[in-house]
C-alpha cells in the first residue's frame, strides 16, 4: 500500500523480507520487458486472496521518521491530502519477475544454486482516478503466516502464477482455467491406462514367443541331452554278451552252380578250417559250382565239399590259408530244456551276423524237411529242437547257441504261413515263431563222419512201413519196395521177432503217431543202440527189444 501520491518511481519487487530494515534496498537493472507479461490490475475492489499472507504494513510519507519493533505493529501514520487527479498516465509496461539469469540455466529445471528464488508477486489495488504504482516496503522480521479462510466462489482473474518451467518470453498461466477450457486428465489415470496398455501387449508378444517356442522347438539352435561314454563290456550269459563271444566263429557262405545259387550260414568246428552247415545250402555246388565264405570280420575264403549227407541236411566244408579260427564251442542237446534261453545267428536274407533271441519251445520235434525231388532221397528226418527265435531264409546252417554261447542245436527248418509246409525252399516265407534246429549232439556225429569219411551212417532196424497208413501208430507193411519181404531177413526187427502188419507206438516209451516219426525217433540214436519197442498185434501190446543196425547214407 502507499498514501496515495505518486512518486514518479518505478515500483520494487521484493524476493523475501530482511532482517536489517534501515538497510538501502538496491535497485535492480534494467531487464527486457518481453521476458514477462503481467496481467491487467484488476477491479480495485478485487480482494486479497492467499493461502497465506503476511501482516499489513503501513508506509509513512518519504523522509518522515519510522520507529518499529520486530514483531510489533507500527504506528498509523496520517494520511497527507491529495491533490485534483491528474490525467490517467500511461500504464507501466510489465517488468521481468526476476533478473535474467547470466548463466542460462533452462527454465524447465529448478533453479540453480547461483540464481535467486522466483519473488513473491503481490496485487496492488489501484486508485479511483488511475493506476499508482506501488511503494517500496520497509522490510520486517518475518513473522508466522496465519491461515485465513479464503473467500468463496472463483479467483480473480488478475491473480497470475509462475510457471518456472514455462518457455522463456511465454505468458503466465492464470490461476483459474477459462470458461469452456477441457478439464485436464488427471495424471494418474494416465498412467494406469499407460500400465494397462504395456501389460496388455506384454501378455500378446509373451503368448506370440510362447507359442513360437513350443512349435519350433525354442528360439536358438537344440541341444538335446544325452548319455556319455560308458563302459562297453556286457555280462557274458546275456544277448550281447553271447552274440560278442559267438558271432567271430559264424560264418556266411555264398554258393552257386548247377544254374543255382544260394545263401547260408555256417560255424567253426575246429582250426583246421572245417564249417559246418545245413546240405540244403551247399547242395548247388554238389558236383560242381563254387562255395565263397565270409568272415564275420569281413574277411572272405573260397572252400570246398568235404561231406554232405541229405538223410540228416548236414554238411561241412573246409576253408584254406586263413589264421586265427575259432571254433564256436558244442553244447549238449540232452541237458536242454523247454524254456531255456537261446540266441540264433546267421545271414536272413543275406543280412549277416543277424542276431535273434528266444527261448526253447519244445523238444525231440518230429519233422520232415526237403523232398523237392520227388523221389523222397532229399527228405531229411530231424528230432528238432523247436525255437521261437526268429529264423529266416538265409539262417540255415547257422548255431542256437545257450546262455554260455555254446552251439546246441544247428537251424534248419521253419514252419511257413499259408503254405503249412517246413522248409525255406519255394517262396522266401518269413518267420512266425516256429523254427527248428538239429540236435547238436546228432549234428556232432553226422559231421565227424562226414570229416573222417566223406560219408554218414543211419541206424535202422530192417523193415518196410506202409506210409500210406492213416491209424495211430507205424505200420509195418506187407511187401517191401520191389515186391521184396517188408522184414529184411537176418535184419534187427527179424531177430526181435516183428512182423508184417504189426503196428509200433512206441519208442523206448515215447509215442509215434505215423511212420515218419519212427523213422525221426530211430535216427536221434546211433547204430549199435538198443531200443525197446511197443507194438499192437492181433489187439494186444507187445514190447520187442533191438540193437539198431547200420546203413550207408548218401
């Protein structure tokens, strides 16, 4: 406030109240008048309104004596008559709130250290007759602010508020917003949409790569786990174990001549080169034609016929000129039973050193098998030992080995679907789980005859059976081949007092249902064996004991 004259002065802007009053207040220099633009001075019945204000000064005359005590209100000075108003003067241009500041601090950024603090702008009512800039006040003790109530209803509009981080030469804000302004969007409502919007594409790109990674397998190059070296050794009774210890002594023959050709499999008897394996396998090159064997190491040798005899399908061949053999050891077939574990291996459909597993299905399996003739000289008659180890075109000739990779029996024959014939020969039938093996402990016999002779004997006991008989049993026929007496005279069945037309059902207490079986029953022994047979006579049983005689096979 001031008394109402005006002093031609330029009006003081005030940061903060001293703590020295009678101190000279400088003041401050020149600025451009375009940095700021205050508002118009309102009505000048417009009230004071603030949060908070400091106590009413009285400004006494220039020169007149001013006493003041901090904290105490001073003394009211009397008004000094005013003079007729003088035409209205031309309104003073705004001035800057502060000096510029040398050092450019940005306006966005709070002040500097080195920059004063923002003054305190304060309204001036104007008089009546005119405007009269305002006088500098005395500077007091600060005091406590007192909250006031403010008044109700709308700001004045010519109360303004800095805006320190305005644009330098931009208006002030005015406190209140225009009529028809748009409310602004509260901040925080802002950024919860913000948050919202970011969890949402968050959630789309995390599904995106999700369902990229689980379709392609992830997003950088699979490396998938696996086990390291281990020991290789394997227990000696089990599949691994047997094959490793047996497969260095099978072999695989290749055989051709006569306008055939074939594939078998054969096994080391001893270091001399001998190899046995089935006849039906090497019977092309019988008379003549070439027999090629293979080494399981890779190794091939030619070889050649020792012996071969078609009654048993056994034969053997020898290689020359190779080292380091290894005969696969024999088993014993009597010691085998029904269930005992057994490996086969061999060449099926030229696929060597196959291995297959299995067990042993049965014993002393009466079978027959060749007969491609026509004249029954290829018919071979087997006591076998029945597998389901898998055996195939190609395994003839080939070891069943046991648990202790010792050769029991020497695979020969299967049982074909659709056909119901035994044999590989005609159409190249795969396995069904029916395989059959010869006996070791005959296939040993037949094959030192066939090394020490070239030829392999039969045991038989001297007569003729009617094949043709369709009862239970072996019926000893009337008229042998050619007419001639179906009980050969001097014969073993002779001297044991057999007759024609009695009919045999049993071996050494073992039932036979047809005359093939007899004959596979009386060749699982050797000659010089005894025999006690069951026979059916007139209607009574008989028992007859023999001594098995001999023949020549071919």
């Amino acid at each position: 406030m001031n008394d109402g004259k005006p002093t031609g002065q330029k009006p003081k802007w005030w940061s903060r109240p001293t703590s020295t009053p009678s101190a000279p207040i400088p003041e401050p220099p020149a600025v451009d008048e375009g940095d700021f633009t205050l508002a118009a001075p309102a009505a000048p019945d417009a009230p004071d309104v603030r949060e908070a204000r400091t106590p009413e000064i009285v400004v006494p005359p220039a020169g007149a004596p001013v006493e003041a005590v901090a904290g105490e209100a001073v003394a009211p000075v009397e008004a000094v008559p005013v003079e007729a108003p003088a035409p209205a003067p031309v309104p003073p241009q705004p001035q800057p709130l502060h000096e510029p500041d040398e050092y450019r601090t940005p306006p966005y950024g709070g002040p500097g250290p080195w920059a004063p603090a923002p003054p305190v702008q304060r309204p001036v009512a104007a008089p009546a007759h005119g405007s009269v800039p305002p006088q500098p006040v005395p500077p007091q003790a600060p005091q406590q602010a007192v909250p006031q109530a403010a008044p109700a209803g709308p700001a004045p509009a010519q109360w303004v508020q800095y805006d320190p981080w305005g644009a330098p030469g931009a208006p002030l804000i005015l406190g209140a917003e225009p009529s028809g302004a748009k409310p602004r969007r509260s901040r925080r409502g802002l950024a919860l949409a913000g948050a919202l919007v970011f969890a949402l594409v968050t959630g789309v790109l995390g599904g995106a790569v999700g369902a990229y990674v689980e379709r392609n397998g992830g997003i950088t190059t699979v490396e998938l786990p696996q086990a390291g070296p281990e020991d290789s050794g394997r227990a000696p009774d089990s599949v691994a174990g047997i094959a490793a210890s047996a497969l260095p002594s099978v072999v695989t023959l290749h055989v051709s001549g006569g306008g055939a050709s074939g594939t078998g499999t054969g096994f080391v008897l001893d270091t001399q080169g001998h190899i046995l394996t089935n006849n039906h396998v090497v019977d092309a090159a019988a008379s003549s034609g070439d027999i090629s064997v293979t080494f399981s190491s890779g190794e091939t040798a030619s070889a050649k016929l020792v012996g071969k005899d078609s009654g048993y399908d056994l034969a053997v061949v020898r290689v020359t000129g190779v080292s380091n053999l290894k005969p696969l050891p024999l088993g014993n077939s009597d010691n085998v039973r029904v269930g005992d574990p057994v490996v086969a291996i061999g060449a099926p459909f030229d696929l060597q050193n196959t291995v297959t597993s299995g067990i042993i299905s049965a014993k002393e399996r009466p079978i027959t098998a060749g007969g491609e003739k026509g004249d029954g000289s290829d018919v071979s008659y087997v006591d076998a030992l029945q597998t389901d180890a898998p055996i195939n075109p190609g395994n003839s000739g080939g070891p069943l080995v046991d648990s202790k990779a010792r050769v029991i029996g020497i695979n020969s024959a299967i049982r074909a679907a659709g056909d119901g014939s035994g044999g590989e020969g005609g159409a190249q039938s795969g396995s069904i789980g029916l395989g059959f093996a010869i006996p070791i402990n005959q296939g040993k016999r037949v094959a030192e005859e066939l090394i020490n002779t070239g030829k392999a004997t039969h045991p038989v006991i001297g007569v003729s059976l009617d094949m043709q008989f369709n009862g239970d049993g072996a019926r000893v026929g009337e008229k042998g081949k050619d007419g001639s007496a179906s009980v050969t005279p001097g014969g073993p069945a002779a001297k044991a007092g057999i007759r024609p037309g009695d009919v045999i059902t049993k071996v050494d207490g073992q039932r036979v249902h047809s005359g093939e079986e007899l004959i596979v029953k009386i060749r699982a022994h050797r000659p010089g064996d005894r025999l006690e047979l069951t026979l059916v006579r007139g209607g009574k049983e008989q028992t007859k004991t023999l001594t098995l005689g001999s023949s020549q096979g071919d």
